[in-house]
C-alpha cells in the first residue's frame, strides 16, 4: 500500500504556492499557530512575500489562521497551523486537474498537423504554417512537420502514469478512512484458515 509520501506533498506546495512555498511548508508542518514574523526572519522572506503564499495555500484551505493585535505598533500579526489532512485532499485534487489538462492537450495535439522551427522559435499548425510559405517568421529557417505519432504518445504515456499513482493513493486513502473493516475482514480469513488445517491434522501436537 502506497501512502502519499512527503515528495507528493512538497511537489503539491511547489505547484500551489512557488518555490518559496516548501520553506514555508516545513516551518509550519508538526506546529500549531506559528507567528508569520518567526517564519519571515527564519527564511529571510518580507511579512508580504508570506501573506501571498499564505493566501495561496488558504484558496486551497491549506492553513488555517488566526490574528492578534499588537498593541504596541497598531497592526495585526498572523499566526498559521498548516491543515495536513486537507493537503492529501488536494494532492489527490491537482493529480485530476492535471489529467484533465493533459486529456485537453491531447485532444488538442491529436486534431492539428504541427509544424515548427528546428531552432524552436515557434510551433505552427499546418494552417498558420500555410500561411507563412512552412518558414519560420523568427529565423528564416524551413518549418518541418512533427512527428505526431511521437508527440500524442508522449503525452498519453503521461496520463497513464499520473493515472496509475493516483488509482493505488485514492486505493490508499479509501483503505485508511476504514481500517477497522479491513482489521475484521484479515480476521475472518484467519480464521476460516485454522478450521481447514486443523481438521486433518491431529491435535496431538498442541500441548
Ligand atoms: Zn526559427
């Protein structure tokens, strides 16, 4: 059973909230309300690069947070705990988001004839590479016609890939959310595996 790892969740802070976002992530991951100014000084970071990561990841409901007054300077400081139930949710969540855009691609990709540039300044379909006499409006060069046998299976290997780690994390996920079913199920399996070996076997050796 493949649980969804530390990695699947630092690719998911990355894809949410930028590269500063998994400095952020391993500050607040096993705290509860830390002050944003303890994060800022630790990653050298302005109280306003956080509060826009931290706006990120609560479209996401990633964190949660509360605020206190400082009555000293007037403003309010934020205090985080990051929600590490909701975030499997939305790995499970971005790896969909993900096949569905690769899916668009594909379509996208199986429907045109692409033509493009061997110095890759751009990428035509057959119509617009038509229109511009298949040389490229960059450089000069010759366009040439892509392999798209190549390109649509690149992209449905992809898929596949995606697909097939997120089927065993959900299997994972489902067999978390009972693990008192399963528990009974082993159980009975035992069970019935003791009255069939017991029958031929005499019980002489059992003291
Ligand atoms: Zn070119």
């Amino acid at each position: 059973m493949k649980m969804i790892t530390e990695k699947d969740i630092e690719d998911m802070i990355g894809e949410v909230g930028g590269s500063d976002a998994a400095g952020i992530y391993r500050l607040l991951k096993d705290k509860e309300n830390l002050n944003e100014f303890i994060i800022a000084e630790k990653l050298k970071l302005t109280i306003n690069q956080i509060r826009n990561i931290m706006y990120k990841f609560e479209r996401y409901n990633l964190i949660s947070s509360t605020r206190k007054k400082d009555r000293k300077k007037g403003w309010y400081i934020y205090f985080y705990t990051f929600n590490s139930k909701q975030a499997e949710e939305v790995v499970l969540h971005l790896k969909k988001e993900r096949i569905r855009i690769l899916e668009k691609q594909l379509e996208r990709e199986e429907a045109h004839e692409f033509y493009s540039c061997p110095n890759k300044c751009v990428r035509l379909t057959l119509e617009n590479a038509m229109e511009h006499n298949f040389i490229c409006f960059e450089c000069g060069k010759l366009l040439n016609p892509e392999d798209k046998e190549k390109n649509t299976q690149k992209i449905k290997d992809f898929i596949t890939q995606i697909r097939a780690r997120l089927t065993e994390l959900e299997k994972a996920a489902s067999e978390k959310k009972r693990p008192k079913e399963e528990h009974i199920k082993v159980k009975k399996k035992i069970g019935k595996k003791q009255i069939k070996y017991s029958k031929p076997k005499p019980k002489k050796k059992k003291k």
